[in-house]
C-alpha cells in the first residue's frame, strides 16, 4: 500500500519535473510472486510510468536469515538500475520508523543504530530518499482509498515469527492505547538521536584524522591508547566504515583493547570478522579482508610471456617498456619455502630474503602469499614486485604482481 501510494503521488505530482520509474524486485519467494508482477504492470501501465522488473535469487541459508537476505538481494537491485545522479524513492513511513526504533532499542543499538531511517543519504551514485518517513501510516491508507488504488499484501507481513511483524501487529497497538503519540514520540527521538549521532561522527572523524596512517587501512595504536575506550570504538566504526568494510560485532572491541592494542610489541596478534583480519604490526592496526595464502609446496615453470595466474587468483607479468611478455628464459615461480637469499641492486653479496623482508617493510602475512620467481640456474630474482635482485633490474624488465582484491 505504501510504494503504491508513493508511486501515484510522485506521478501526479505538478512539482517533480524529472521522470518517474518504478522498480519491482521479484524476491520468487512467494507461489504468488508472478501474480504480483503482473499486479505492478498493470499499476504502472495505468500511470503511464516504465517499470524495471528485477528478479534475484534470495539465499534461503544464510547466516542472517531469509528476511536480510532479501533485503540485500532488494537493495543490491536498487543499485543495479539507479543511473548516476538519479534518487531512490522509498516509502518508508512513520510506523516504519518507530518498529525501526523499537528494534535496535531491543537489540541493544547505540546512537548511531537507534537514529534509524534517514530521509536521505547517498545510495549507489546518487541519492536515497524517504519522503513519507514523517507521515503516519493511517494517512498513506486514507490516501490510497480516497483514490481508490488497488494494492497486494504480502502474506508474510502477518508472520508473527518475523520480530518487525510481531511488533507492527501486537506490541505497537498496545504501546498507543496507553500512549497514542508513541509512533510520532518514537520518531522524534530517532531525529534527536541521529543529531547526536551526526555530532559524534564529526569528532570520531577527527579523531581518525589523527590515527590514519599513510594507507587508509592503518591506524596508530600509539593514537589510538590515548583515547578513551568509547572514543577508541567509535574510531574504529569510523575507519571500517569509511573503507567500506563490515562493521565489528560487539564484543570486538574489549577484545582488540586487550589482545592486540595491549599486547607485547613484539607480538603479531589478529582479530578475525566476517571475512575480515585486524591485526598489529610496527605500531599500526592493518585491516584487510582475508585473502588465500599460496601451498607451501606449490611452484610452476614459466617463460614470462602470458600473464600467469597463481593459486590465490592472484597474477604475475613480466614487463618491458610498458609491454606485457618480456620473456627473459626458462623461469621458476613457487611459494617461499624459508631460508631464500638475494642480491639486492647495488650489494655484493646475497642478504637472507627474511631480513630484506624487514627492511622493506612487507609484512609477515603478505609474505606468505607473495609469489617468488627463479632464474634457471635457481637464482632468485624477485619476492614479489616489492623485492627485486641487482640481476632483474639490470635487465630493464619489470615485474608485476596483480593482487585479487
């Protein structure tokens, strides 16, 4: 009821001088989703507005639950057709947001979860927008009969093992006989709270500032024990969400206080999240997600002149002049096995790989991932692109080592 309401103002409209589209995402959840296709067709025909039909798969398994696994599979469908500029209408609404509100109270949100909805935020290159969030419900409702819109229901929004359902059908109705302004009062609060919200992320932004190291994905943690705990999460919500990674679950926090800001400084501790790894290494926080390490045991012939793709998806190229395929002779790539040494451009003599590690600055985990490449008389010539040998650079020929990301 609500989007088809939304749709038929945002049609009628004398104001919205730009085009109106309409986007139906088939979850094929339902016996009936085919029908519902249809239904919006027909809607949308009647309008005179184009309708972008998106059917997805929905992942009936995952960690979740099926009811955020739609809404992933909706929202990335959103993305898929917003053009450039373009803004997402969306009609959310005042009850909306107050079940929204009453959830995350319950899931025990801090500021930033129980501001809720917002009316508009930037979404896939353009805008997100929520024009209805301050409008109850009961007044989209009289809306749509007074224009006699047909709508469907969804069977499930009468779900009571659904938590939104359960509390759009039993616990709201309740809250408002005793107080009929709850909805409203709900929603002021969320408007307050996300204030309070904005004015927080301003000074963690700041904070972060102070932190960050030359890459994006460090932190100081000399900067980062001079912070109160709360502050210290906050920076860390920061910088996670500003390179777009997953955010760290609750307990996360008492466990990087502990195990990685207060560990030895000679330790290597990791923290390890939804497919992500924090680690502490020379006074920084590095975050990444988890990548594939090459086998230990793995290696392989090669000429140079392809591109060759390793085990992790990652790929090595020779190249000379800015030409890919600049074969030297028969070549030699394989994991590192310990123990390698090379001559560095400009040296006499060989040095232990492991201590040009620590004196280029790669890391412990990227070495072991990082591919080494042979001569045929079993020099070693490069780690990497990162560690190269007097005899490569002489050769003018340069190698390239493309990580899968």
């Amino acid at each position: 009821m609500d989007s088809t309401a939304l749709l038929h103002l945002l049609a009628h409209s004398r104001e919205n001088l730009r085009p109106v589209r309409a986007i139906h995402v088939n979850h094929g959840l339902h016996a009936d989703a085919d029908r519902w296709t249809r239904h919006c067709q027909d809607v949308c025909a009647a309008l005179g507005v184009e309708l972008i039909v998106a059917n997805v798969s929905v992942s009936r398994d995952g960690a979740f639950g099926l009811e955020a696994a739609a809404r992933e599979a909706r929202y990335a469908a959103f993305a898929e057709h917003l053009h450039p500029g373009e803004t997402l209408a969306l009609a959310h609404h005042r009850d909306d947001q107050a079940e929204t509100v009453l959830l995350r109270l319950l899931r025990a949100s801090g500021s930033d979860g129980l501001s809720a909805m917002q009316v508009t935020r930037p979404f896939a290159g353009g805008l997100l927008w929520r024009p209805l969030l301050a409008v109850p419900r009961a007044d989209l409702l009289a809306y749509a009969r007074t224009h006699g819109l047909a709508w469907i229901e969804d069977p499930s929004n009468d779900d009571h093992a659904l938590d939104r359902n359960f509390l759009r059908q039993s616990v709201l109705p309740l809250i408002a006989q005793r107080w009929p302004q709850a909805a409203a009062s709900l929603s002021r609060s969320a408007a307050l709270l996300a204030e309070d919200a904005g004015l927080l992320r301003a000074e963690a932004e700041k904070y972060l500032a102070q932190a960050q190291g030359v890459d994006p994905a460090t932190l100081s943690t000399g900067t980062l024990k001079g912070l109160s705990a709360p502050w210290r999460a906050r920076v860390l919500r920061a910088w996670l969400d500003a390179l777009g990674l997953p955010p760290l679950p609750g307990p996360a926090f008492a466990i990087i206080d502990t195990q990685l800001l207060g560990a030895r400084p000679d330790a290597e501790p990791v923290y390890r999240w939804a497919g992500q790894v924090l680690r502490r290494w020379r006074g920084l926080l590095h975050v990444e997600t988890a990548r594939p390490v090459l086998p230990p045991d793995w290696q392989t012939e090669w000429d140079g002149m392809e591109p060759l793709r390793l085990p992790t998806g990652d790929t090595v190229s020779l190249v000379r002049a800015g030409l890919v395929g600049a074969g030297l002779t028969a070549m030699r790539v394989a994991a590192r096995q310990g123990g390698e040494r090379i001559t560095l451009p400009g040296r006499q003599h060989s040095h232990a790989l492991k201590q040009a590690f620590q004196d280029f600055g790669i890391p412990p985990w990227e070495r072991e991932r990082l591919p080494l490449l042979f001569a045929a008389d079993g020099e070693l010539l490069a780690a990497g692109d990162g560690v190269i040998s007097a005899r490569l650079a002489a050769s003018e020929v340069r190698l390239v080592w493309d990580r899968m990301h």
